[in-house]
C-alpha cells in the first residue's frame, strides 16, 4: 500500500466543453493540462443530434479517463452535472476501482482559484 507521499493526486474542474488537470508538481500545485470537449455535432433531427452529443459525450469523458488512470485519489469539481457525470463514467471502469473519488460542485472558477481549491482539498 503506497503512504501519502507516495500517492498521486489530481484535482479536475470539468464541464461539457472543458475540462482542466490540477496536479502537484516540485513548486507546488499547478495546472497540468486543458482537455477541450469535442465541438458540436450539427444534424437535422432532434434525435440524431441527441445520439451525437452523448457519443461526444463518451468520447469526452473517455479521453478524460485516459489523462487519470495513474491517479489513487480525484477531485471532480464545476458547474452543473459534469463532474457527476464523469464520476458514474469512471467506476464503470475497472482501472478507477482503487481510485477514490471525490465529487464538488463549484461555480466558473479562475484558474488561481482552481489550484487553491485542489491544494486546499489535499492538503
């Protein structure tokens, strides 16, 4: 079992367009990495823009998950049901079942003030 020190942590601000990657680095918190969602799928019925907008949704959430496998501990913080949503993404992957997961709801944060809030969290 790895101690604290040998843990790594990262803190995800995460909506349906973005999603930013806070990790601890030597100088402290920083952001690691900026993930934008896929854009937009325009089709001509309702139904078909529905299925294309959660398949980009998947699709999303699956590079996201591919950004945070080597973490044992996550913060999913934003607006909305995002980060909810990504949370149920992740435990249906075996590879996040060590992983804990924790879930916040935030308004639209700065990234000074996404770092602070990670720090704060794992510290």
């Amino acid at each position: 079992m790895k101690n604290n020190d040998q843990k790594q942590f990262a803190g995800v601000w995460v909506d349906h367009k973005n999603a930013v990657i806070i990790t601890k680095e030597t100088a402290g918190y920083a952001v690691k990495e900026k993930i934008d969602a896929p854009s937009g799928f325009e089709a001509e019925s309702e139904h078909h823009r529905n299925n294309a907008k959660h398949a980009d949704l998947l699709s999303y959430f699956k590079s996201l998950s591919g950004h945070l496998q080597t973490y044992d501990q996550l913060l999913l913080f934003g607006t909305g049901i995002a980060q909810e949503q990504l949370q149920n993404y992740l435990k249906e992957d075996a590879k996040f079942n060590d992983t804990k997961i924790t879930v916040e709801n935030t308004g639209h944060l700065t990234d000074h003030q996404m770092i602070a809030k990670v720090r704060e969290f794992f510290n």
